[in-house]
C-alpha cells in the first residue's frame, strides 16, 4: 500500500518550528552569559550586579519584543494568505 503524500500547501511553514527552539537556546545563551559577564564586572559591589542584572534582563525583553515583531511584520502577508485560503476552503465545503 502506498503511503500518503503530505500536503506541503496545508503543512505549517518550517519557521513555525524552528523559532521556538532558537528562541529557547538564544535565551539560554544570553541568560547564561550575560549572567557569568555581570558576576564577573560587579564582584564587589552587589547594587551594581543587581543594578546591571535589571537591565540585562528589561535589555532581553525589548530586543526580542522587537524581533518578534519584525518577524511577524515580516509574515504578515504568509498569514493573510493562510486565513484567506482557509476561509475559501470552508465557505466551498457548504
């Protein structure tokens, strides 16, 4: 018997997949880094590693906020696309 040709039209895009396990290790890098970097700058003073711990943190956040955007800013057509086309397959299957 043979086996069934996935449909690669109705498949969800490879980025889907990738993206969360990139996030995941470049989230890991830089916490594991950046935390060893502060550690290592403010030994001796413990207001500034927590100050520079802050900041490294709020610094994560808007840089991958903003890269999130632009990527789905990036996509926006790919999802109009996706929506439209399930929206016509649902209305011709009435």
């Amino acid at each position: 018997m043979a086996t069934p040709k996935t449909d690669r039209k109705n498949s969800p895009p490879r980025w889907l997949a990738v993206l969360p396990l990139t996030y995941l290790l470049a989230g890991l890098a830089w916490i594991l880094g950046s935390d060893r970097l502060v550690a290592w700058l403010y030994h001796d003073d413990l207001h500034a590693l927590v100050h520079a711990s802050t900041l490294k943190g709020a610094l994560f956040v808007i840089v991958t906020a903003t890269l999130l955007y632009v990527l789905l800013e990036m996509r926006r057509a790919e999802f109009a696309a996706a929506r439209t086309t399930s929206i016509d397959s649902s209305c011709a299957s009435r």
